[in-house]
C-alpha cells in the first residue's frame, strides 16, 4: 500500500521537474571542452620536451604561470610576433626520485622574433649570480634552495631558478622545463636514437665506453652515459654544457626528420613513451601558440652559445670556485639577447658560437 502511495506522489510530481536537457548538454559541452584542453596540453609538452632535452631528459615539465602581456600565453593562436625564451633545468640525480636536486645543466632557449633559427644559451653552474634568501652564491644552488628538503618540489626549485635566471638575463621567461636523466633515456630511443657530433673523443668516467670523435648516433643509456661526462673534459663543465647543445641539436633534427613535430599520432606516441619522465602542467593555458613557433623556423638547426664569464675567481672560506660575467662581453651578450639582437652579436664575435655538429 506504501509503495502504491509512493508511485502515485511520484506520478503526480513529475510534471513538476525541470528538464534536465539543458543540464545534461552543459556537462557534455564541459567534458568535452576538457578533454579537449587536455589534448592540446599533452601534444605542447612533448614540444617543450623535444626543445628541453638538454642532456639530463624529461621527466618533469611544466609550461610557467601566465604573466600579464606574455607573447606565449593569454594572446589570440594566429599571433606571431615576439621572442620567446624557455627555461631548461637539468637537475642531478639518477632515478625517478632522487632525494636532493642541484641544477647542474641549465639553458635558456631563445627563439628570436624573425624566427630565423634558436639560439641555446648555456648558463655555467658555477656562475656567480644573487640568490633571494641567500646572498650571493652559483647559479645552481638556487634550485637546490627553492625545492628543498627532504623532498624535493620541482616547482618551487624551477621557479627560484627562474627568478635568478630572469634578473640575470633582463628577458622574460615565457615557459620552462625540469629535468633529470630518466626521461633522457626514454625520449631517446623513442626516436629511435640520437645523432652526436664531436669534435675529440671522449672517454666515460662512469663507464668503459669511449666516445669516438665525429658524428655518431647514441641510443638511451649512450646519451645519458655522454652527458654525464664533466671530469676528464679538458673544459670540463663548459664541455659537458656544449655536449648537451650537440645532443639538443641532433634530438631536433630526428624529431624532424620523423615528422614528429607536425604528426599529432607521433607526438602522442612520444608523449607516451616517456611514460612517468614526462609530466605536464597545464594551468588551464592554451598552449597552441607554442605548437605554431617550430614550423615558422626558418631553419632547425640551433647556435650553440655560452654566457661570456671570466676566469675563476678565489673562493670566499669554506666555498668552492666561481664564475663571474665577464665585464666586457657579458653585459654586451646580455644587450644583445634582451634586445632580440643574437645574430647580430654572433656575425661580431663567431667565435663564441659552440658547434653543434
């Protein structure tokens, strides 16, 4: 008798319902805006991550926040005018976590306005720069000092090291990247390997390998095993850092050669390939802006830079050795790059370029 009184009120109630057609296409509209957003953020971190490849993989990737008036994020897909900087950190450590985090590889990617061609520019780790909270001190503590222990946050380390790196440099940094030695090996041979040209050979102090002179091609283990090298180097960690420009400009030119950077499927399938080395940070930003830069290059093939800096100066008590800009070229190397004039600089002074093949 209940369940009868029950269906009865039902009966009679539902007259009274608003449709819920509106509702159920407003959520479909949601979802599929999502998903959507989800995609294109997906295919602009394998982007990021091809051009962050610096020698110590990808295994943490991050577009950065939007800042008011930024050429990269927030302006209409078919704007095209503007220099683009991206942010690459390499962080030490061998595994997926490793418990402390000091940015040994760093390098600022600058895509000039004309899109003639990108410019990657080294920063030494030993570079002596001004760290908030900490004075004066390298370059590389002020990712160790942002992320902080005992676990490491990899957001907090990229974005002191982006403070530092942008008051020293005077330019924007429109996006960025951290990353470690995992993602490395597995970009690599999802192209299938990488080819590397050397100027001398190059013996590994980690392994029995040796590194021939000329042009090679290095798979995973081979990438990562080459660019840890540092201590038998005749420039030791300024080698390492032009190592890691010859990786960069061989892991671009394959991804072209692949048609990866044009094929949606590829670039999925690379994305997936890095499996836990790669991890996207989208904010809710549209990223397309970004995917449309590489096919307006004019030409692939990077210029291997190094920030101008002196000799190394004495060490303060209880500290190590440091760089300091050199006090001619550095100031006019750092004009150069805010005021979007690198090829200019580099027709003046051609050998300061790093051959990259």
């Amino acid at each position: 008798m209940i369940e009868d009184d029950l269906r009865a009120a039902f009966v009679r109630h539902e007259p009274l319902a608003p449709s819920t057609g509106a509702l159920r296409a407003a959520i479909d509209r949601l979802a599929a805006t999502r998903r959507r957003r989800r995609q294109r953020f997906q295919v602009a971190g394998v982007t990021l991550a091809l051009l962050a490849a610096l020698g110590v993989g990808v295994p943490q990737l991050r577009p950065d926040r939007p800042v008011e008036g930024s050429l990269l994020f927030g302006q209409p897909a078919g704007a095209q005018s503007g220099a683009l900087n991206i942010l690459l950190v390499g962080v030490d450590g061998f595994g997926e976590d490793p418990p402390s985090r000091l940015a040994d590889s760093i390098l600022l990617v600058h895509i000039p306005a004309d899109r003639s061609r990108p410019y990657l520019i080294s920063l030494p780790r030993d570079l002596e720069v001004s760290v908030p909270g900490r004075g004066n001190d390298k370059i590389n503590t002020a990712f160790f000092d942002g992320a902080g222990q005992p676990r490491p946050d990899l957001d907090a380390g990229y974005d002191r090291t982006r403070q530092v790196v942008a008051d020293l440099t005077g330019v924007r940094v429109d996006a960025g990247a951290v990353l470690t030695f995992a993602g490395l090996r597995r970009i690599t041979e999802a192209v299938d390997g990488v080819e590397v040209c050397l100027p001398n050979e190059v013996r590994s102090s980690h392994s029995r390998r040796i590194f021939p002179a000329g042009c090679q091609r290095l798979d995973g283990a081979a990438s990562v095993d080459l660019l840890r090298q540092r201590r038998y180097l005749p420039d030791g960690a300024f080698d390492r850092d032009r190592n890691a420009q010859r990786y960069v400009a061989g892991l671009i030119r394959r991804a072209v050669a692949q048609d990866v950077l044009s094929n949606p499927v590829r670039l999925t399938a690379l994305l997936s390939a890095a499996g836990k080395g790669l991890t996207v940070d989208d904010d809710g930003l549209p990223l397309t802006r970004l995917l449309r830069v590489l096919p307006e290059l004019k030409s692939v093939d990077p210029v291997g830079l190094s920030l101008p800096v002196g000799p190394p100066v004495g060490p303060p008590a209880g500290s190590a050795w440091r760089l300091r800009l050199d006090p001619k070229q550095g100031p006019a190397f750092l004009a150069a790059l805010s005021e979007d004039r690198l090829a200019q600089w580099v027709a003046q002074h051609p050998e300061q370029v790093n051959a990259v093949r």
